[in-house]
C-alpha cells in the first residue's frame, strides 16, 4: 500500500503548475504578466533527474517568476550540491519551511525527502494561494487555511448530488463521482450526472478525467485505477483538486467581467476605461511610492545601542511583516487584476490594448516587490546579527563589572594595609618587622598582576563589540603596575 501511495503521488507531483498547465513528462507553462513563457524539463524519475539541482531551479523560476541564481554546469557532486542549495536557500527566502531536508538529500535521492520537498512546493505555490469568495462563503473564508478552504469548496459545490459526500480528499472521491459532480456544477452542459452509477468507479474516474482535460486542458494526472481504492492519496488527490479550482475560479472572474461588459453602452464603456486606466496608474504609484519608502526604511542600519530599543525594532519588524506587508500584497494582486479588467473591457469593444506609461508596468511592480522582499530579508539578518551583538555586549559589562568590584575592592584593602606601615622605624626590629610586611605585601600584590591583565583585556573585548558606554578609570587598570 506505502508503495503504491508513492508511486501514485511520484506520478502526481511533477504534474502540476502555478499559473498554467503541464501535462506528464513534464511539459510547464506559466503566463506572468501577458506574457508566455513555456519551460520544458524531462522527468524520468524524480529521484535521479533531481539530482543536479538545475531542474529544480527552473521549476522554482517558472513556478515563482523570479530569477534564480545561474546554476553550475559541472557535473560533480559539490555542483550539484551548489545548485541544490541556491533552490532551497530561495525556497527560505520566501518563507517556505524546509528544516528537514538539505542539498545533500536531494542529490542521494533519498525518496521521502525528495516526495516531501515536492509537496511542500506544491502547496507554498499551487494551494496556498486558493482564497474563497466572501460573498459566496462569508466571514469564513478569511480564517480557513488553504487546504480547508479547498474542502470547503468541494462541499459547496457537490451539495445537492446524490451519493456525493465530499468530507475528506481520499475515500469520498474514489467512485468518481465527486469529480463528475464538480464539473457538472459548473459546466452541467458536459457531464450527463443521472447516467453515472456508483458501482462504477473506474468508468466514472475516466469520465471525469477525460472531459477535463478535452475541455479545460487539465492532464490526467491521475490514473482511474489508483483512485478506485478504498484510501487513494491525499496529497494526490487534493493537488488535482486544486486546478479544478483554480480553473472555474478564472472562468468565474471572466464571467462576471463579461456581465459587467454587457450592461455597459460603448460610450460607457470607453469612459469607464478611461477612468480605469487612471485608477490604475494611481494604484502603481501609491504601492511603488510605499515600496521605495519602506526599502529605504529596511536599508537603515543605524540601530541603537540598547538591547531594550533593539528588542522595540526587532518588534517593529515584526509587525511589518504581519500586519503593514500583507494588504501591501493583496494591493499588488489587486493591480494585475484591476489591468486584467481593463484590457478585458478593450477586447470586448474591440480596442487596442491598454500599455501602461514607462515606469509603471506590472514588470516594474515585480521588480520593486522583488527589491522590498530582499531588503525585508537582509533587515531580518541584520536584526539578529546586532541582537547577538549586544547580548554579547551585555554579558561582558556583567562579567567586568562584577570582576572590577572585585579588583576594586581588593585595591582599598591594599591602601588601608600600607597606610597602617610604619615607614619610619625607629629600632633595627621595628625596621625588619617592616621590611618583612612589606615584603609580604609585594608576595601577596605581584601574583594578582594577571588578574587585572584580564580586567584589561575584557576592556578591550568591549570595545572591540563597540560599546561606548563604560568609562573606565586609568588607576583601576594601571594600579598593578605601580
């Protein structure tokens, strides 16, 4: 059964996209900003055609549309290790969690690691991104997580089919009927639902799966027989899932588009373009103007010298990242969906399509975000390095400041012992009774000079940490030596 779980997800996880489509073997499309953009990477077996890291890379630049560092040709280990690590460290520069594996799994092509690492891509790029419809599902499609919401909308959806009863992604799809009822929800014009029986699992399957890649280009990621199981794969299932969804939510968008198209005159509708085109440019300027703002904020590295107002910053960070980035980003999603509108409207009465002025193109948002989230990076590295620092600084301060009472107070004992000296005998037995105490005081100062040799050391320890704060006294330190 473990086998075939793997197999099954091995087949379905180098089967999926972003923003496009891939069929097996493995084709990857994506389009990014009106743009197309196709990258081919053949996969005979993930476990080996990962290894040097370049497929990977490619399908982390496709999958994200930023570019990756230039991978290395060579044909080594330590080059695959170096590509395997520049694609985890992106991976981490996007906040996706990847503690457990490292380069080195991937090139040994160790099977759960490598299923794992793919999955977690899977669901950082394909399914995290579902968001369902407020005013279809209410306050509560803002609290559910992405797999959730996914669940949720296959329940919405198949509520009203007969021997329909989606409650997981595993055993409530392996008759085939949650996949017929999906597509006839949407499209009742394909699917012939009342002919469908439930004993029938594999006809159902390749019904389901067949009209969905004739009609909406999703591939057969699956295979009927995998599905008609009585625990098909999670993982597998809920990521075929995921295109259905992502496939009828832009044919609902463009839906609705259209009949706002069509209660509009032409007249109306060159105005409302119009005034469209200025809303956007407006948009562009506010985020590009808050972007640049926000960077020049994030390069500042005039931190305090206090653990207290570094612990402030470190919390005014962190408030960044949570609270002022995220509407920043759904802005930005906002904004291709605002010129998306615009040039949806112009293809509907025929006109040219709308080129935003130099400056601010989608490319140029890109671009700037790109240069937020790396400053946002470095300012959080930066953080830690100065926190550790003054920790650091911290712990020395204690340390002298206990040691420097010590030599402190050791000194005053010395000052009151030779003050009691008699340095004026005045018979040959008081002379070698003083003599003697003197000599005793020397054996007892000069074993000590290590000591404040230390104290001198841990002073220049501090101001080698650069802290400015602690105003040492010239006869503290140099006493020894006298």
């Amino acid at each position: 059964m473990h086998c075939h779980r793997e197999d099954t997800r091995k087949h379905c996880l180098f089967c999926f996209r972003s923003r496009g489509f891939c069929v097996p073997n493995v084709k990857l499309e994506s389009v990014l900003f009106g743009w197309s953009l196709q990258v081919k990477i053949e996969i005979e077996d993930i476990y080996t055609d990962l290894k040097d890291g370049i497929s990977l890379m490619k399908l982390l630049e496709l999958l994200s549309g930023e570019a990756l560092p230039k991978p290395s040709r060579g044909k080594m280990r330590v080059h695959f290790l170096e590509n395997n690590s520049k694609a985890i460290t992106f991976l981490k520069s996007k906040q996706v969690q990847v503690k457990v594996i490292g380069p080195e799994n991937i090139v040994d092509g160790d099977r759960t690691l490598i299923l794992g690492l793919i999955w977690i891509i899977i669901l950082r790029f394909q399914i995290s991104s579902i968001k369902l419809d407020k005013e279809e599902f209410g306050g509560r499609a803002d609290v559910l997580f992405a797999n959730e919401a996914l669940l949720l909308w296959c329940q919405h959806k198949t509520a009203s089919y007969s021997n329909v009863s989606v409650k997981d992604f595993s055993k409530s799809w392996s008759d085939g009927l949650a996949f017929n009822a999906l597509i006839h929800a949407h499209r009742p014009d394909l699917i012939h639902y009342s002919s469908l029986r439930q004993d029938q699992p594999i006809k159902n399957l390749n019904n389901a799966f067949d009209v969905a890649e004739k009609e909406f280009g999703i591939s057969k990621l699956l295979d009927a027989e995998d599905v008609a199981v009585p625990y098909p794969d999670e993982r597998s299932i809920m990521t075929y899932v995921s295109l259905y969804y992502h496939y009828f939510s832009r044919l609902k968008q463009g839906q609705t588009i259209q009949k706002r198209l069509n209660k509009v005159s032409a007249l109306d509708l060159v105005l409302d373009v119009y005034d469209l085109k200025l809303q956007y440019e407006q948009m562009v300027s506010d985020l590009l103007k808050w972007i640049k703002q926000k960077v020049i904020e994030l390069d500042d590295r005039r931190f305090p010298n206090t653990l207290q107002e570094m612990w402030l910053l470190m919390a005014n960070f962190k408030t960044f990242r949570t609270v002022e980035k995220p509407p920043k980003y759904q802005e930005k999603g906002m904004i291709e969906a605002h010129l998306f509108n615009i040039r949806t409207k112009q293809r509907a009465n025929n006109q040219r399509p709308y080129l935003p002025p130099e400056g601010k193109m989608l490319q140029d948002v890109e671009k700037h975000w790109i240069i937020l989230e790396k400053s946002e990076h470095n300012r959080g590295k930066a953080l830690q390095t100065e926190m550790l620092r003054l920790e650091r600084l911290e712990q020395l301060a204690q340390r002298f400041l206990k040691k420097a009472a010590l030599r402190e107070s050791y000194l005053e004992d010395m000052k009151k012992v030779i003050g009691k000296q008699d340095f004026w005998p005045d018979s040959v037995d008081r002379m070698e009774a003083a003599s003697k105490k003197l000599e005793a005081i020397v054996a007892d100062v000069l074993p000590r000079r290590e000591r404040f040799t230390a104290l001198e050391k841990m002073v220049s320890d501090v101001w080698r940490y650069g802290e400015r704060r602690l105003i040492l006294t010239v006869n503290l330190v140099s006493a020894p030596h006298e």
